[in-house]
C-alpha cells in the first residue's frame, strides 16, 4: 500500500489522525501503532511512559524483586542505561511490528535477559499472568492515563489496533523455561478487555512491600533529576507519583504528592498532551529516527538500536513513513 505522508511540497499540519483515518485497522495496525506512537511523543514524555511505568508492573512483590535485586539492578545501579534499554525495545517493536525480524531478534534478547535472572528470582518470571499484565500495561498506560485526565485517549480504531499488536507480540514472550506465555495463559479478548485485566490484576490484595517503595521513590527522583532544577524536583516527582493508581500506591507504601501540587502535575501532562494532539503540527520525523540522525553527529545511539540492527543488518532500520518522504 503506498503511503501518504507530507512532504515540502504538500505541507499539512496535522496529517496523522487524518491518515489513521485512511487506515483499516484489521489489516494496517501496523502502522496505525506505529502513527499512534512514534511521532508525537518526545524524550521526556517517553521518559515518564517509563518512570510511571516500571513501579506498575512490579506491583507483585516477586517480580519487584527481579528488577531491584536487593539493590544491584539496573535500576538503581545504572537508572539512565535501564530506562534507555527498557525504552528502546519497545519503540523498536512499534517501529517495525510483531512479524519482523528487528522485533524478533529484540523480543528474543529479552526473553534471554529474563531466562537469565530467573537462576536467581525464579519467581519473578515464572507466572505467565505476570507477563500478561506487563505487556497489557504497556498496551493501554497511555489510554488510562488520558482518560483519567479527561482526554479522549485512544479512538476505537486506535484500541482494536492496539490490541492486535500486542496480542502477537505476547505470542512471542516466553517463560525461562521456554513455554510460549500465551499457551499457558490466556490473553484478553479486547483491547477493553486489557484495560480490565490491568486493574484486576492491580487490584488483588499485594502485600505492602517496603524495597518497591525505595525503588519507585528512586524512579521518581531520577526523572525529576533529569527534567527538573534542584527546586523544582518536588514537582517533577509529582509528576509521576500523581499517576500512580491508589492499588499501586498502597502496595508500594508511596504517599500522594499534596493536592494542589497532584492538581498542577496533572494538568502540566494534560496540556503537554494536548498540545501534541491537537496544537502543534505533527512530526514528519519519528522520535527513532530523530535519535538516529542526531547520532550521526556525535549525540549517543541506541545501544538496543544499534545491537539489533546490527545482527539483522542496516536495511531494517528507519521508519517506512520518513522514507517515503525523501526526495
């Protein structure tokens, strides 16, 4: 199919939601995952995708303790190259979509990453409904998280495209003992349905767990660290602990940022995400290949990016939208 995409002769601000438009998602999902998530977001909101993120998906005790091992995980040891690597993957699948080879050789890298800590946390990787959340998570935190603010989150054709990306990546995912995640769990029937599970699951009776609470509290103050000045922190860290579900606070024991303070972190996402929905023309550059072309003067690459790649070959690399619009 061949695709349409501005270029400096047919200048058009907002030609994303119009080419979704165009798009069926039964047989284009593909691309509409890909248009949903790799042009309008940029490094700080992938940075809060990740830092929001993380402490969700370690709400079960057993699998927090697989990410922090007592203290010796790279998410507190090497917070900046965890959040890079952990990042990169997924934005490679978005760029590429379950069946090719570049998410392939990443989803296996990771189920290679997971067989290797489970010799010391089996627990933390052997339960296929751990998986299920994770990935459902992934699939719908941007959704929640812009419903809750009021916004439309994603249209009906968005979410059934959603859906049927991360059903086959979660094909893919496999237990350290090599069983395919999905034939020993099954995955929800809808994109609705994944929003279901993810609050279920959030919502089962989690101990309180005192080393989640150090590593969200972590999280929190790194992305403040990084997009924040010294006296601004206390907002940047609101910024994520605002978003966090009061299943979620509970079990990781992390108090809510006061309620003027939670009032102003939420409509400072709220208006960044407007202003990229629905203000600011869109990008004619993913935020992959924006990365990539500022490597090539000397800003630093993606180390998964760069592995990847690597092992397929070059001719994988880049997305197929910004292709088509060089000359």
């Amino acid at each position: 199919m061949a695709i349409t995409h501005p270029t400096r002769d047919k200048p058009t601000r907002k030609w994303i939601d119009r080419r979704i438009a165009e798009l069926d998602p039964e047989v284009d999902y593909v691309e509409i995952v890909r248009l949903t998530t790799l042009y309008r977001a940029n490094a700080m909101q992938m940075d809060w995708f990740y830092t929001v993120g993380t402490p969700a998906a370690g709400i079960s005790p057993a699998v927090n303790d697989a990410v922090l091992r007592n203290g010796t995980g790279k998410f507190l040891t090497q917070s900046v190259k965890r959040r890079d690597d952990s990042v990169d993957h997924l934005l490679l699948w978005f760029e590429h979509g379950p069946d090719a080879a570049a998410t392939k050789k990443s989803i296996s890298m990771v189920n290679k990453y997971h067989a290797h800590f489970a010799r010391d946390y089996p627990t933390g990787f052997s339960d296929p409904e751990d998986y299920i959340y994770i990935l459902c998570l992934n699939a719908t935190l941007v959704h929640i998280a812009s419903t809750s603010l009021g916004l439309r989150g994603f249209t009906p054709k968005q979410q059934r495209a959603a859906y049927l990306f991360w059903s086959d990546i979660t094909d893919q995912f496999t237990t350290p003992a090599g069983q395919s995640v999905t034939e020993l769990a099954q995955f929800p029937a809808s994109f609705a349905d994944m929003v279901a599970y993810v609050h279920d699951y959030q919502h089962r009776p989690w101990p309180v767990h005192a080393p989640s609470r150090d590593g969200t509290l972590a999280g929190a103050d790194r992305f403040a660290a990084t997009w924040f000045p010294r006296p601004l922190q206390f907002f940047g860290r609101a910024l994520i602990t605002a978003f966090f579900p009061d299943d979620l606070r509970r079990a990781h024991d992390v108090p809510a940022p006061p309620k003027p303070v939670a009032w102003a972190a939420r409509r400072f996402m709220k208006t960044m995400m407007q202003l990229s929905d629905s203000v600011l023309s869109d990008p004619v550059e993913t935020y992959l290949d924006k990365r990539r072309r500022k490597s090539l003067t000397g800003a630093p690459a993606s180390a998964v990016d760069t592995a990847v790649h690597r092992s397929i070959g070059p001719a994988a690399a880049g997305c197929p939208h910004l292709s088509a619009a060089r000359p």
